[in-house]
C-alpha cells in the first residue's frame, strides 16, 4: 500500500487519444491521495476519445487538438505541438504523461518539456516498440510479456526506462486476454513512476534511471 501524500501536488498534464483506462488509474490514484501529484489538463488528438468523458467526469479541464487543424503532417508537426504546449504551460504543467498518445513527440514538445514527459508501453522494452506490441508478442511466442515506463525522447519507444513489470504469457492468451493482463500491470506502474517522478526520486544517468530512496 502506497501512503497516503499530503504534500504540494505535482501538476500533471494528460496527453490522450482513445479510451483512457490509464489515465482513469492517474485520476483515481491522485484522488484518493495515493501520488503527490494532479491531473491539470487532458488533451487528445481525437474527438471522440473516451479519455475526454473520463476528464469531464473527474472535472478535470481538456482540450481537443488535432494535427488536421493545422494542415498536411508532418508539416503541421511544429504549429501543432506548439498548441499543446501553449496550453500545458496555461495549466503550469511540470510533468507531461502520454497514455495511449498515438503520436509520435517531436521537437517543440521535447525542447518545452526536457525529460518531463513519460509514456507507458506495452511491452518490456526493447521488445516490442511501436504499434500493437501485445500482439507481436504472442507472434514471437515470449513467455513473458510486459509493460514499461520511460522518459520520452526522439526515439520511438526508446527513451530511458523507469520501471518495468512482467507478466507471463499463458498458453491459452489470445491478444485480448494478454492486453488486458499487461493493462493492469500497465496502471500500477504508471502511478508509481509518476509518484517516483513527483517525490523527484528519479535520477536520468545516460540510459539508466536510478530510483533514489
Ligand atoms: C495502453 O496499452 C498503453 O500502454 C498504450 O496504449 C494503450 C492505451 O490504453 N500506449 P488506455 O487508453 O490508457 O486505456
């Protein structure tokens, strides 16, 4: 059991772009003061993300911002992520959490939020980077599969890990049942490293993430 923080809340700003069962966890978990740390803001690249209900619900501000508002990508890469920054700073965000942002974070994102940003995967990284990992997975035949968190930077899945969790992988898991098995090692450590970021026991050396006592 985690205890319970009464200290300054870390302001924490949510990007999102579809059903938001992590980003549920983070509201959940700062409600109940389990991490020093607040959602500020959501922001989603999609209308109609399930992630917006959930913000709406727990009161919390968002926005939607697509990159089709501001033309072709990639050439609306820099205008596009310069709104999402605007807005992050409105909201004096100090910690950037992708959850299920299917975007790939690019300069003006990165350059606003150095090693600030974290993003949840899937998959015990190396393995597995990019789209449905759960699933090239299963194709591998891993028996163990997994989730980490890490610091976001210009790679895709590549950045510093900060914590990983395993989960065997079962002779009768199809993709569905395996995803739903990561998916709640996938809220357990995404709370707990966004908890380790806002104590500021995280400590980037290189590659290395050191979690201080
Ligand atoms: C999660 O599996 C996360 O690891 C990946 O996208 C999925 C998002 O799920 N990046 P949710 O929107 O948080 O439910």
């Amino acid at each position: 059991m985690i205890p319970r923080c009464d200290r300054r809340l870390l302001p924490v700003g949510v990007l999102v772009s579809g059903r938001g069962t992590n980003l549920q966890a983070l509201l959940d978990s700062s409600k109940a003061g389990l991490i020093p740390a607040e959602v500020r803001v959501v922001i989603s690249n999609h209308k109609g993300a399930m992630a917006l209900t959930r913000a709406k619900e727990a009161g919390v501000p968002s926005f939607v911002v697509t990159s089709r508002e501001f033309g072709q990508w990639p050439a609306c890469r820099r205008p596009y992520e310069q709104k999402i920054v605007e807005i992050l700073k409105k909201f004096g965000v100090e910690l950037v959490v992708l959850a299920g942002y299917d975007r790939l974070v690019g300069e003006e994102m990165l350059n606003a939020f150095p090693q600030r940003i974290i993003n949840i995967h899937p998959s015990l990284l190396p393995a597995f980077p990019g789209l449905h990992a759960q699933r090239q997975a299963l194709e591998y035949g891993v028996k163990i599969a997994g989730c980490s968190v890490f610091f976001v930077d210009e790679s895709v899945d590549g950045g510093p890990i900060i914590l990983q969790a395993a989960v065997p992988v079962l002779d009768d898991d199809d993709e569905e049942t395996l995803s739903a098995r990561i998916l709640r090692e996938e809220h357990r450590i995404l709370c707990e490293a966004v908890k380790l970021f806002a104590e500021g026991r995280l400590e980037i050396k290189g590659r290395r993430v050191r979690i201080l006592p």
